[in-house]
C-alpha cells in the first residue's frame, strides 16, 4: 500500500488557513484598523469601493516599517507584538498572533506603502495572492498604506457566497464603530465610495459616541463609574425610558479591545429588573480595565471572546455600578439619607422667644340658656296612629324605607355584564375572552391586532391599494451611518406600504407621507424600528422583504398591552380576526388564542 499523507502547497494551506480569519471585507478592515491602532497612529482613514470587493484600503500615520519588516509582516506568525509565550499574559496590544497580513494576501491582491518614523525613503510592497509580485523603494508619507484588492479572486466560491453590498458594508461599519468606540482619542475617517460617511474627530468617550449615533444618545445616557482593586469600570447605560425593543446598542470593552460577554450582559440587564417593559433592552457601553493577567483572549480567531479569571466578582461589581448609577440619577426607586446640601428647616423653640407664643382664646356664647324649653314638635306627627299599633301588636311599626343601595356581602363575585359588553370580556387589559360553540376563548388582544394589521398590509401590497396619508409638516429623521446604509435596499418596500421619503442630505431623510390608518405614531421612532427590524431579513427577495416589514409595521401600530378596550372594539376585533384564515398564530408564529372547550372546563370543575 502506497502512501497516502502528504503536505498540502503553502498557497492552499494559506488560504484554509486565512478562512477562519477573513471571511469577508468587514474582517479585512477590522485587521488592518486594529494594526494602525497598535502602530501607534492617531489618524486613521478607510476608503471602500463596492462594500470592500474592489478595494479596501486603510491609511494611518503610525510608526511605519522597515523594508525588512515590510517583507516579514506576510509571512505566517511572524509579529512584533509578543516573543515568548509568557507575553500572552500582558498583552496590550489588539494583534499577536500573526496571521492577520497572511491571511489576507492569500486571498486577495495587496499593496503596501509605508516608510518608517524618521527614515528617508519608505517602501512599495505587491502581493497577488501570497505571491511576492514586487518590492521596491518608494517617496511615500510616514506610516502606512494598504490597498487590499478584488478580495477572494482566487475562491470565486467564496466570493460568490458574499452578500450584497447593503449588507456587506452594514457589516463593515459594525467592525468600524467597534474600534472607533473603543479608541475615542484617535480621529477616524471613513469613506465609500465617493462619499464620505463618517468623520470623527478625537474626543471624549461621551461625545464619540454621539458622533456615531446621532444627538438623540446624549440625553439617553447615564454615566458609570467605578474603581476597585480588581477592576476599574467607566462607560455609560441607558435611562429607564430609553429602553427599546428592538435597535439596542450594546457594547463590552475590556483593556480597549470589544468583545462578547453573555454572563456580564446578564449583570446589566439584572439592574434594570423590574423598571422596564419584557422584551425591552437598554443601551450600554461598558469599558472594562484590569490586569491583562487576569484575562485569556486566545480563545476566538476573531478575539472577541475572552475568558476572565475573577469572573463571578467584576459580575457583582458591574451589576452594583450599574444599580448605583439609576439609583444616583434618579433612573431607579432609591431611599436617599444624604442631608448634605439640603434646606435647613429651624425647629421652633418656645423658651427661645414667648413672646411669640399664641395663648389659647375661649369664647363664650352668652344668649345660650340650657334651661329654656325645647322647641314644640312638629305638627304633623301622627302620635295616635302610633299608639294604635303599639296596642295593637306591642311594638312600633317601622317605617317603610327603600332597600340599601350599598353593596352587601351577599353580591355576586362577577356581576352580569352590560348588554353592550355581553359577548366579550377584557381581563387585566390584555385578554378577551368570549365563548364560541366549542367552548371559550381567550385572545391576547396585542397579537391579535398584529395578525389583523399584518394581514391588511399585505393584502393592500398585493392589491395595489396601499394609500398614503401626507403629513402636514414633514418630520426630519437623522439615521446613523449604519441605518443609512441599510435604507436605499429598503426604499421599495417602505413605498408599496404608504411610506414617502426624500433623502435630504447626509444620512437625513424627510418623512412626508404614512400609510393610512396608523395611530398617532411618533414618524422617526417608526422609520428606525423598521429598519431596525428589517435589518435581519437582508439579503431578500421583494416578497419576504415586504413582508417582514409588513410585520415590523403591524407590530408598532398594534395595540399595546393594558389599553382598556370597549365592547364595540373587542367585538370587531374578534369578528376581523376569526374572519382570516390564519388566526391562530401571529406571523412569527406566536400563539394568538386559547381555547379551552367544554369537555375541558368540565374536566377542570370535577
């Protein structure tokens, strides 16, 4: 029997190599951030032609590299960031382990630019596919230049399997807010195409992140604070009323490095148990720094999930900081015992001055004479009928008076409803219930009228019937880079629904026209749930797009839990709803009513 093993082509091995590292242009450009980042810069610009297919290119004016370190950057675990293995214990770098340059030239064309702090001349560097195509001097800026080009020409799999650009470069600004949020001291610039997205000067945390997301966060967040011998812990949480469904930002930092982490998104949201809605999440950026030693980042290609040491303790000081911080501003239920600053009220002291004391007074009514007689009785009392029927029957008769009108313990428990209200009931606010010939029903009124909307809307679509209703004054809606990149894909959709939008410049858009029927609804929060909403559904065909924002739409214009209803609504509600075919489930699958028939009460009452 021959030999069957046998070592794989350093191209090939490269390039399965380079699949767990870029698995599309986002990775590229969070690898090449992180390395302008760890090469000291201060200013870092991403340029990305056609969602990071045709180029990404990331210009920074770090430390730079030598003709030599220029060549060795491409080879496999060649780094500058650790030597021994015991530096993986201190790292305070964002890269270590040498792959990142590999990987992406295995799979892609690169050109490097860079020249060294202080040196004459810099260096042009071209690679095609882990194949060295030229090395040359060349008149370039302190710092660094790469150009990565027609990713994944050599795997037209891959490349194949990418999705469309909306969502490619949704993908690629997540990666970019990533570093630009945790490395707020550093001015950011990013540009597609020929538009410039996003342009962040340094600033404080605070202020970065309003940059990112738009004004509307600076009113939204409340500062957190804490420093303790095992961590140190800084950011900022959401107030009770910003919380949302759907469009949360929430973001972990450790030691300047983003990551996931389940068990300490579970200490925020324990802080806000019991203040919110279910279902509703708040916004957090929650940066954590600690002893490097403490924490093993080795674990993930991507590096962002990392393993602590003291786990279960920064989980009891992140939940107490968080608490603290919505007890300090208000945001929670909080008993507060600190007097200082507080008005001082003086405590009256008589002995201090009696002048000021009030004697009591008595005033004497000096016409009253208990002696004199009463008044005469009334004339009209009929004592001789009264004598007649004490001799009659020994006792007085009492007066015929109305029966009491106050309720009695003897009440029925559930009164009978009113004539109106016969056929359906409204139990805490959320339910119906009503009886059909099988038995009784309970309906959750709040997915019932999704699954109504949701109907409607679609039907509409399908029938070209869809109006809309003009606004008086158009509202202004400022989206974030993120949301605006996603809104041209959903532009169609949001037409066939009723929607009219203008883009205004920017990432503003004006809103001038809603689909008819929707309650007083605030148009900017609509617009980002929807887009928050269809986010997930991207890429689509038209039909499934159409309909998951038909769905996002029904969701927001439903009615909400614990709106009281009338006896008119709750029928018409009931007789649209059992008047579709599918009214058993809301679109996502959710139950929308129960029966319970009459072999099954009778069950219950034996």
């Amino acid at each position: 029997m021959s030999d069957i093993i046998h070592l794989l082509p350093d191209h090939i091995a490269n390039q399965i190599a380079a699949g767990e590292v870029i698995q599309r242009p986002a990775s590229v450009v969070k690898e090449l951030m992180e390395n302008a980042v760890d090469a000291g810069a201060d200013q870092i610009t991403v340029i990305i032609k056609d969602a990071g297919r045709t180029l990404v290119q990331v210009i920074d004016n770090g430390k730079g590299m030598s003709e030599t370190d220029a060549r060795m950057a491409f080879e496999r675990h060649a780094t500058s960031k650790i030597a021994a293995a015991e530096d993986l214990f201190s790292l305070r770098t964002m890269g270590f382990r040498g792959e990142a340059l590999p990987s992406i030239a295995a799979v892609a064309q690169v050109e490097l630019r860079t020249r060294a702090r202080g040196a004459e001349l810099g260096t042009r560097l071209e690679i095609d596919g882990s194949e060295l195509v030229d090395l040359a001097p060349d008149a370039c800026a302190e710092g660094a230049i790469f150009s990565v080009k027609n990713l994944f020409f050599n795997i037209p799999a891959r490349r194949k399997f990418l999705k469309s650009n909306e969502t490619e470069f949704r993908n690629i600004l997540t990666e970019f807010e990533h570093v630009v949020l945790a490395h707020p001291e550093i001015t950011f610039r990013l540009v597609h195409g020929d538009t410039e997205v996003m342009n962040l000067p340094a600033a404080p945390l605070r202020r970065r992140i309003v940059d990112v997301f738009g004004k509307s966060f600076n009113r939204r967040l409340l500062p957190v604070e804490t420093d303790t011998s095992l961590v140190k812990i800084e950011g900022f949480v959401g107030r009770i009323d910003a919380v949302r469904r759907r469009g949360y930002r929430n973001y972990f930092f450790v030691n300047g490095r983003y990551m996931r982490h389940p068990y300490f998104h579970k200490a925020v949201i324990r802080a806000y148990e019991n203040l919110t809605p279910p279902g509703e999440l708040p916004d957090y950026f929650i940066y954590l720094t600690l002893d490097p030693a403490t924490i093993d980042v080795n674990i993930h290609p991507t590096k962002t999930e990392i393993k602590f040491e003291n786990e279960q303790p920064i989980w009891q000081i992140l939940s107490s900081a968080v608490r603290e911080t919505l007890g300090k501003f208000n945001a929670a239920p909080s008993i507060d015992f600190d007097t200082e600053g507080a008005i001082d009220i003086p405590v009256y002291n008589p002995a201090a001055d009696r002048t000021a004391v009030r004697q009591p007074s008595v005033e004497v009514n000096t016409r009253y004479n208990p002696f004199r007689a009463a008044p005469p009785l009334a004339a009209d009392r009929n004592w001789e009928k009264l004598y007649q029927d004490f001799e009659r029957d020994g006792r007085p008769a009492l007066p015929e008076v109305d029966p009491p009108t106050a309720p009695s313990t003897t009440a029925p428990l559930f009164p009978e409803p009113t004539p109106a209200a016969s056929n359906c009931f409204q139990f805490r606010n959320r339910y119906i219930l009503t009886a059909l010939k099988s038995g009784l029903v309970m309906i959750d009124q709040h997915r019932a009228h999704v699954r109504i909307l949701y109907d409607r809307y679609l039907r509409n679509v399908r029938q070209h019937t869809a109006a809309s209703q003009q606004l008086l004054f158009p509202e202004l809606v400022e989206l974030t880079a993120s949301e605006a990149a996603l809104l041209p894909s959903l532009l169609d959709g949001l037409h066939r629904l009723g929607f009219e939008l203008s883009p205004m410049g920017g990432n503003s858009f004006s809103v001038t026209a809603l689909p008819t029927g929707l309650p007083d609804t605030d148009p900017k929060r609509l617009l980002k749930e929807l887009l928050d909403s269809a986010a997930d559904a991207l890429p689509a065909a038209d039909d499934a797009l159409t309909e998951r924002l038909a769905l996002a739409l029904a969701r927001s214009a439903a009615i909400r839990p614990g709106r009281p209803l009338s006896a008119e609504e709750m029928e018409e509600m009931v007789a649209t709803l059992f008047s579709t075919d599918s009214n058993q489930l809301t679109p996502d699958g959710k139950p929308v009513l129960i029966l319970l028939t009459d072999d099954e009460l009778a069950t219950r009452f034996k």
